[in-house]
C-alpha cells in the first residue's frame, strides 16, 4: 500500500492503531483462538492472520506472554489438570 503523499500520515497510523487494538482484544476474550476472534470480527479467518502480519501482532500460540496468555502446554493458575 502507498503511502500518501505529506499530512495524512497520522491518519494511517492511528488507523493502524485503532486495528491493532481491536483485533487484540477480539484475541485476549477468546483465548487467542484466531477463528473464534476472527468470526466474533465479522471477517475470515485468513484475513485476520494478513491483519495480524501486517499490523505485527505476534501469533498469540508462538508468543503467549507477549499478550497475557498461558504458554501452550501449562495449565493456567487455579485450574487442575
């Protein structure tokens, strides 16, 4: 995508961040599931994942922590197993 010329940058970027964050709170409510956040967004699941690249939201099974999720694998405090 081209940027545009002089002034709108700002624009685009609050833009991106207002995107960021809608689409990681859709991710924390349904426990990083990319399918369920996606369908709770109203869009396909593939367009969720180019969002997520392109707004570098790191892929909540690869980075729990990064967004407040358990690691894959262990179980979450207070919860038996």
């Amino acid at each position: 995508m081209e940027r545009p010329v002089t002034g709108a940058a700002p624009l685009y970027e609050a833009i991106g961040e207002f995107k960021r964050g809608v689409i990681v709170n859709a991710l924390r409510e349904h426990g990083g599931n990319r399918t369920r956040a996606a369908r709770a967004l109203g869009v396909q699941r593939t367009y969720l994942m180019r969002l997520m690249r392109e707004l570098a939201i790191k892929d909540p099974a690869r980075s729990a922590s990064s967004l407040g999720w358990p690691a894959r694998g262990r179980s979450r405090p207070g919860s038996a197993r």
